[in-house]
C-alpha cells in the first residue's frame, strides 16, 4: 500500500486495486501489482508491458472501489 497526494488530497493506493489514469491523453484502466513508496507498478492488461511510476509521478488518475 502506498499514499499519494495530488492536489492536497491524500490517496491510498493498494495492491490488487484498479485504477484509471491518462496517458497520453486517453484513458488507460489498469492492476496495481505493486504499491510501495518507492514505486508503483501497474499492468494495462493488454498485452503491454507494465508501466512503472514512482509514487510522486503518477500521472491524474482515479481508483475505483467497490461501493455502488
């Protein structure tokens, strides 16, 4: 698990969790396979290689949870 603050909002990121960033101007839905505080590794699920962010660089991006 990893905490991100972007904007002056602190968000937790945690391993398995699904998230949706933009990259390159299209939005990309990814895995988390790992969160720690020096990296955050995601998988696009389309046959890409995983992408690999530090924590501070993570470009804008949403988590989603399972509250309906």
């Amino acid at each position: 698990m990893t905490t991100v603050t972007i904007d002056q909002q602190t968000i937790v990121i945690s391993t398995g969790s699904v998230i949706e960033l933009d990259i390159d101007g299209e939005a990309v839905t990814a895995l988390v396979l790992l969160a720690a505080p020096e990296a955050v590794i995601l998988d696009a699920c389309d046959g890409s290689m995983p992408l690999v962010f530090r924590a501070e660089e993570l470009p804008s991006f949403r988590v989603f949870d399972d509250v309906a």
